[in-house]
C-alpha cells in the first residue's frame, strides 16, 4: 500500500511542477476567468497614480495601460466609416505611415438608407475586423445623431432623422463590431444635431422630445446592442457639458440604462475639473490643455482628470469612489477589447472588406424618379456623356475626422467607362466645386484645378451632349467646408455651385437627363420634373464609382430608401427661429442657447402632420420592377392591447400584435422591398405626429413570385413619453396600423383599438 501511495505522490508532484497550477496565474492574466473576475482582481493591485492614470490620454489617440502589471494601453481610433492613418503622438496629422490604408467603406448615411439589418452587422464585421489588425480597442462611431436640421455637416455621418430607424440599424452594427474585440463608441453622446458653435451651444429641450427622438438610438446601441462605449458630445444640454453631464451620463445612462461600459469625451470636449470626476467622464481625450484654448504640446498631466484630479485626491476634495468605478469601467474595456480571453486578430484590406463596401453601397442607392431612362442602355459604339465634378472627385478624403486614407477609391467616371468598354464615354465637369483634394496631409493625389468660367463649362457640356445615347449628371454636395463637413454647417439645401442652373441648361436639351445627386445630407431638388431620373448616392466609399455603375446599368436593382426627407425647400422645415437654430446668446448665460421648440415634429413627423409636400418623403425609394401588397392580415392579442398607462418599461416590447402580408413582385427582375410599418394615434389628446416608424423588413422577391412579410407590434410602439411621470404612456383609443413603401405610399391600413 505505502508503494502505491508513494507513487500517487510522486506523480501529483510531477504534474504540480509541469503545469503551474492556476493559483500561479494571478487571476486578471487568466484567460479563462471571466472579464468580471479579472476586473475584480486587477483593481486592487493598482496605485492610485496607476488608477488616474487610465482615465486621460497619454497621446492624441491612446491612454495608459498599467505597464508594471503588463496591462496594455487603450488605443481608440476614428472613424464610423474606416481605420484612420495613423496620426503623429500629438498631433491631428497623419504619422505617414506605409502600412495603414484602409477599405473605405460608405458613410452611415448610406448603410441607414438600405433599411437592412444585414447590411449593418456586415459593415460592423468588416469594420470591426480592420479595427482589430490595426491593433485598435476602442472605434470612435458609429454616429446616430438624428437630423433635426438638414444643414448639419455631420449628416452623412448618421443614420437620419427617424430614431426607430437609427435604433434597428445601429445594433448590428455594435454588434458586428464588438465581434471581434473592438469596442464600440457610439456618439455624439447627446442632442448634438449640429456644427454650428458645436463647442459652445447649449441643446435645451423638455423630456418628451429627448426620449421619443433624441434617446432612442442610444438606447437601443446600449441596451440591445450591449455598446462598450459612449462618446460625450462637444455641446451642452440644458446647460451642462455633455462630456460630463450628470443627467444624461449618471441618470439616464448609467442610472435608467444600466450602461457598463466607458463613457469617452469628445476631443477636447472636457471642459472642467470637478463635473468631470463626479458626472460619469470615464476617459479624457483631446482636451486643450493650456486654458481650454489653443493645444499646447504634451501637457498631458495638465489634463482635468490628471494632476488635478491628483491634487483633489491628496487635499481631500475627492474619494476613490468615482476613481474605482472609472477604473473598473476602463480595466472591464481592455478585458472586453486587447485582453480578451477570446483572441481576435481581424483582417486588412481584404477582398471581402471591398466587397461588402460595395455591396453595402449599392443598397444603400435610392432610385428618387424614373420615367423609364434607367437602366442606362448605350450601345456599343455609342455615346455616353457623364457631366459633373462628383463624377471624378474622390471623397473619402476630407470631412473631418472620418477622412481616410484607403487603398483605392473607383470614382463614378471610371466605374462608368468600364461597364461600357464599346461606348464612347465623354466627360464634362459642367461647373467648379471644391478643388482641394488633401486633410490633415493626406491628399488624393487628384488635380481638380480649373481655368474655365462657369459659363464656358456649360456651354462645353451643351455642346458634349449633343448626339449622345445618354447623359448622366453627377453631381451634389462634397467633403468641404459648408458641405457635408464637420465643424461647419450648409447654409441652404439647395444644391452648390449653381448646379441647379446646369442642370436645368442640360435637361432643356436632354429630357432624358439622369441626374445622380452624391450627398450625406437632404437635398432640395426644384428642377425634379424636368429630368428623367434622379438617384441619391452617397459617399460609398472605396467602391463608390463601382457601386453607382452597378445601380445605373441595372447590375444591381435599387432597393434603397431615404432615411430623411428631402424638403423642397430649407424654410418648410420646422426651424424657424434663430432660437430653434442656430441658437442665441441671453442675458446671464455664458453659452449660445438653443430650444427645441419643435418638440418631436422632426423630418416627416413635421411635413406630415402640417401637410407640407416635399420633395421626395422619408422611406421614399423606387426599384426597376414593382410590387403589389396583398392579403394584409392583422392579428392582434387583444388582451395585451388594454395595457393601462403607464407602462413598466419591461412590458414596452411585449407584442401586442403582428401584421403578415405577402409582397409580390409584378415585374420582370428580381428586386428588394422595403416594407415599412406606421401608426397612427387615435384622434383628440395629446399632440402627437400624423404617424411613426414603428417596423420594417426587407424582402428580396424573385420576378413574378411572392414572399411574405411579418412584422410584430410591440407595445411601445403605441406610447408617448410623459414628463409628469417620467415614464411611456399607452394612449387609449382607436389607433391605425399603416404598411406602405414609403411614409408617403401607404399600401394598406388596419386598426387596433387600445383600451
Ligand atoms: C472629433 C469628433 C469625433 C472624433 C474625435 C476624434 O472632433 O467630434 O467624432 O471621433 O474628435 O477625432
């Protein structure tokens, strides 16, 4: 017996020594703990020093790790639509690195218009997995501030002026993103619906319209989507700089939602010392150090969360409460992201990245009017006229700070020269835009001067289109200053350049004119009905040239459909007062103040409700072929409809009916349908809009067959929300259920009675 003990002895002394046992691990290195045991274990094994030091940058992009606990530093890059160059240690500019562009792939403007979830989480795969092999933890987007004003020159960056919409596209794209270790940082972070001052403007609006239209895609990144980050926006609320805003960061986010993730400042979007410790700021970035002023070099310790906040903990003016809670959120954000017990290393440039921007961009297009002109059809050796600076002028660069530096970008022209290699295909400018092709020293290598007038440019793509098979315009907005640019806002909607003009001058003489308007934001078009097409494109990225020829040659039938507006003219939107927009200075107050007088009569739920035309609707979008809606059924569980008010917030998405309808498609190629679901409230009570996205599903349906749809009804789709009681109320009565193809072509309408 003594012999078979030694021996199991013996062999336990062995395996001791061959593999350490997981009490030698310390706990926080152990892959095999969870992120909460690890966060658990390393906490109390850093200095206070170590602590502080994971709440403010060390460089314009990164933050210090904990090097003596071989801890890694927290590297963030922008932006929502591909990897930024890397950028010198302190500095805006590109490092010039060899090794670093990335697929560009389309501004979120374009992924919310293809109105497919799908498309979202492959836009957040892709850009996820580029994200992780540039060794990136934290990606500064997506952006889903709603449209309030159509003059925003952040728009392309966001997903439009419906929060439901916003809401459904944004999850899978945090989901697809944090996938592979990357943290999502959704911004900006709140109510930050404009350029203007963005640094020095305070948002002030009651409760009602900041939870039903300027909360929900928030809430829907954090609560569905499981974001890790949330970026604080340069703008105040009510008062207070959102970087460190105690109602919307401890309240609501922290508080109602239960977010427990990092809350990022914007750059330089810190703005003091004390609110910053106390109101929920968990990592300081860009903050100007020398008086909030100009940005002195390094000066890293003069940041509000570094020596201050030092000094603060020494005299007693602070505790570790807020500094262990910021340090636990950090330390669970490198265990989510560069720790994680699941390595990720993504991949770079690949074919399906391109592939998947392409894809993404061309179902993002939205065919505005068609009489027949498309899909393009020139013969070979025919003549194909392509008018229009977009035509050629490359985009990615420029915009701020979602400029990329990518490893190609296809503009229209070439993408259009080869999808028709036996057409003769000429290209006229026909007016001047913006001929800078450079930011922040990364230049498109373009030359776009130009020493024509505007009045020989037309008179030289008059004399082009003469003889011509077909004629395409491409032209819009662009990435400069006044456009679709960040820190500046557009002054009108309609189009720059005197761009109206030439196109009118061409549609004289070619009534068949194709007009392609290439912009991330609303667009006026009073010349509409004299053209034969219009397509919205966007900034698609690396492919965008290859993604508009796949739509105008028929390649790809469009299925988009608009995620705002297009007013016909900027006055019939609902700002009408400096005091609405851009904000006004008052008596006693430091900062520009503006009020969200509108309420929640935002986009559609303004010209809708006040029976304003437009020019083209929200959800608005055509396809080569056409689909007829039959045999709508609305099944409801009645009981669950007398839901009395207010509604615990568990009970909001509780289905309280469903409506099935099949979609047939009545042409002669195969397309997709975006089926889109209103309701509308009961006559009397509180004012509310004419109708509300509540649903959507996209369904690709051969030629000649039918698919069927459901979409459910969950109760919130039926509440407002009330401030008295700080909660979301079911208005009783009889309600009507719209399905349409667009806010403005409903198909079929069913009633719910809500008790
Ligand atoms: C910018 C932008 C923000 C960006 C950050 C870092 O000012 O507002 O979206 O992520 O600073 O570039």
């Amino acid at each position: 017996m003594k012999r078979l003990t030694a021996i199991i002895a013996l062999a336990a002394a062995a395996a001791a020594c061959s593999s350490p046992k997981t009490g030698d691990v310390p706990v926080y290195l152990d892959p095999a703990r969870s992120v909460e045991e690890r966060v658990a274990d390393a906490l109390p094994r850093l200095t206070t020093e170590e602590k502080v030091a994971l709440t403010h940058a060390q460089s314009k992009f990164s933050s210090r790790g904990v090097p003596r606990l071989g801890i890694p530093e927290v590297w963030c890059t922008d932006g929502p639509h591909g990897i930024r160059p890397e950028v010198l240690w302190d500095e805006w500019d590109q490092a010039g690195w060899t090794n670093d562009s990335c697929t560009a792939f389309p501004a979120l403007s374009c992924l919310a218009a293809t109105w497919d979830r799908d498309m979202a989480l492959l836009f957040g795969r892709s850009i996820g997995q580029e994200a992780r092999y540039r060794k990136k933890d934290i990606l500064l987007g997506p952006g889903v501030n709603i449209c309030r004003t159509p003059l925003n020159g952040r728009n392309f960056e966001y997903m439009g002026e419906d929060p439901f919409l916003a809401g459904q596209m944004v999850v899978p794209y945090v989901t697809g993103v944090q996938e592979n270790g990357v943290a999502a940082c959704v911004k900006h972070f709140a109510v930050n619906n404009q350029e203007v001052r963005r640094t020095a403007t305070s948002s002030n609006l009651d409760d009602r319209t900041l939870y039903e239209i300027y909360l929900p895609a928030f809430e829907a990144a954090v609560r569905k989507g499981g974001a890790w980050a949330i970026m604080g926006s340069y703008n105040l609320y009510n008062g207070q700089f959102n970087c460190h805003n105690k109602r919307l960061l401890l309240d609501i986010l922290k508080g109602e939602w239960g977010f427990d993730g990092v809350v990022v400042s914007d750059w330089g979007g810190c703005r003091d010392d004390d609110e910053a410790i106390v109101n929920g700021l968990d990592m300081e970035f860009g903050t100007w150090t020398n008086g909030l002023t100009g940005a002195a070099s390094d000066g890293y310790g003069n940041y509000h969360l570094a020596n201050p906040y030092l000094q603060r903990l020494a005299d007693g003016r602070a505790t570790t409460k807020e500094l262990d809670d910021k340090a636990t959120r950090v330390l669970r954000t490198i265990f989510r992201t560069s720790m994680a017990s699941e390595p990720h290393f993504g991949s770079f440039n690949s074919p399906e990245h391109y592939a998947a921007a392409r894809k993404i961009a061309a179902a993002g297009t939205v065919l505005l009017q068609n009489n027949g002109v498309l899909p393009l059809r020139v013969p070979d050796g025919g003549k194909l006229v392509v008018i229009g600076e977009n035509a050629v002028k490359k985009m990615v660069v420029g915009g701020g700070s979602s400029s990329l530096k990518t490893n190609y970008e296809i503009a229209p022209l070439e993408a259009l020269q080869e999808a028709f290699p036996g057409a003769n295909v000429v290209w006229e400018r026909g007016y001047v835009g913006d001929t800078s092709t450079s930011y922040n020293k990364v230049d498109t290598g373009q030359d776009l001067s130009e020493s024509r007038s505007a009045s020989q440019l037309l008179a030289d793509a008059l004399k082009a289109v003469e003889g011509a098979d077909a004629v395409v315009f491409i032209g819009g907005l662009n990435k400069s200053e006044g456009q679709d640019n960040e820190g500046t806002d557009r002054s009108d909607t309609i189009l720059p350049y005197g761009q109206g003009e030439v196109i009118e001058a061409i549609a004289a003489a070619v009534p068949s004119l194709v007009v392609v308007n290439i912009s991330g934001s609303p667009v006026s078009m009073p010349w509409a009905p004299k053209v034969g097409a219009i397509v919205q494109g966007w900034y698609g990225g690396s492919e965008t040239g290859h993604a508009l020829a796949d739509v105008l040659t028929g390649a790809v039938n469009p299925s988009g459909k608009l995620p705002f507006t297009l007013p016909a003219a900027l006055s019939d939107g609902p700002l009408k007062t400096e005091r609405q927009y851009p904000g006004i200075r008052e008596e006693g107050k430091e900062w520009w103040q503006e009020y969200y007088d509108e309420g929640v009569f935002v986009g559609y739920r303004w010209y809708d409700t006040k029976g304003i035309p437009v020019c083209f609707p929200f959800g608005h979008g055509l396809s080569y072929t056409t689909f007829e809606y039959a045999a709508e059924k609305l099944s409801k569980a009645a009981a669950a409809c007398s839901g009395s008010y207010p509604v615990a917030s568990d009970a909001l998405d509780k289905v309280v009916a469903s409506v099935s309808l099949s979609v047939k498609n009545t042409g002669s190629v195969d397309g997709a349908e975006v089926v889109q679901l209103y309701v509308a409230p009961p006559a009397g009570g509180v004012e509310r809009p004419a109708k509300e996205l509540r649903g959507f599903e996209k369904v690709f349906v051969e030629a000649g067959k039918a698919a069927s749809v459901s979409i459910d009804v969950p109760v919130r789709a039926f509440t407002r929300f009330d401030e008295a009681s700080h909660s979301w109320v079911v208005d009783p009565g009889e309600w009507k259920v719209l399905v349409g193809s667009s806010s403005a072509d409903i198909r079929w309408e069913g009633t719910i009675n809500v008790k």
